[in-house]
C-alpha cells in the first residue's frame, strides 16, 4: 500500500467530475486507489501489479494532478519515456513570499506567454503551483524544459532563455525523428 499526500484543494481534480478520473486511473492500472478527501491522502494498492514500474508512475499521476495538472496531462505519464520533474522555486530564492511571487511570475510570463512558449518549442507541460514549477516530458525534452526553468528561476533574461529554446528546437526534432545525436 502506497501513500500520497497531495494539497485538499486538488483532491476534487484527481477524483473528477462524477468520479471519471479516478475510474479511469484504476481502469488503466488495475489498481484500487482509496482517496482521503480530508486529509488529502491518496493511497493504492500495488501489490498484484506484473509491472514494477506502474506504481511509480501512478505516484508520479497523483502528484502531478496534486501539483496542478489537468488530469489528461498527468495521464502521459503512463507512456514510457515519459517523467515528472518538480522544481522547488524557494531552493532559488529562499521563503521570502515576495521573492517566490515574483520568480514564479517569471516562469509563467506575461499572460502565461513564457510558460506557453517553453511548451510548444520543448513539447512538455508545465504547471507552476505554490511554490513548484512541475515538468512533464519525455528524456529528450526535460533536460531542455528544466535548463530553460532553471535559467529563468537563477534571473536570465527572458530574450536569452527564448534563443538557448530556439536553439535546441532542432535538435529536439531530429531526436523525435529517432536519430541521435
């Protein structure tokens, strides 16, 4: 038996309307998955699983619904090669409120135009949460996304983050076509 606390908030997320996420998920990995409204407690049984990773994976869900992501975006985590990095922005910038605001309002951009423009040239999603900046994305593009992140979160211009994004952009491609580099 398997626990993940995740925040109360998110919990009406990870369940669904009338219960269809939370269906969905059990349907998917043939695990029970009991969740503890009230405390905000997820738990699952992986005792009968054939596949050792499917218990991790279904953690990484959990977590990712609990850290802001519509359940269809966490649900790529089902997929091989597909990981959830969680970024903490207070390891940056300390727990001073104003500071975390401000740094996490960098991430996101203007009307969510940074945020947006790291997905579409990487291809990953990202959610930024509390004082979280969550990834999702296959091994070629999460070390891009999490350098883009990272330059962003240590004070890089935004003009400079969007050339090093425009750089890789070929690179990605000719790793999705199969080719390696």
């Amino acid at each position: 038996m398997k626990i993940v606390k995740i925040p109360k908030e998110r919990v009406g997320a990870l369940i669904g309307h009338g219960g269809e996420t939370k269906k969905f998920l059990e349907q998917r990995t043939g695990m029970r998955i009991s969740i503890d409204a009230e405390e905000g407690e997820v738990s699952f049984d992986d005792t009968n699983v054939e596949d050792p990773l499917l218990p991790l994976k279904v953690m990484d869900i959990i977590k990712a619904i609990g850290r802001g992501f519509a359940p269809h975006k966490a649900f790529r985590l089902l997929d091989d090669d597909e990981y959830l990095e969680l970024i903490e922005i207070d390891d940056y910038v300390g727990k001073t409120k104003n500071q975390l605001i401000r740094v996490r309002a960098r991430v996101i951009g203007a009307g969510g135009k940074t945020r947006r423009i790291i997905e579409d040239l990487v291809g990953v999603n990202i959610s930024i949460y509390g004082d979280t900046v969550c990834i999702i994305g296959n091994s070629a593009q999460m070390p891009v996304a999490r350098t883009a992140v990272d330059m962003l979160l240590s004070g890089s211009e935004h003009a400079t983050v969007y050339r090093y994004l425009e750089r890789k952009r070929a690179t990605l491609r000719i790793t999705e076509m199969g080719f390696d580099i």
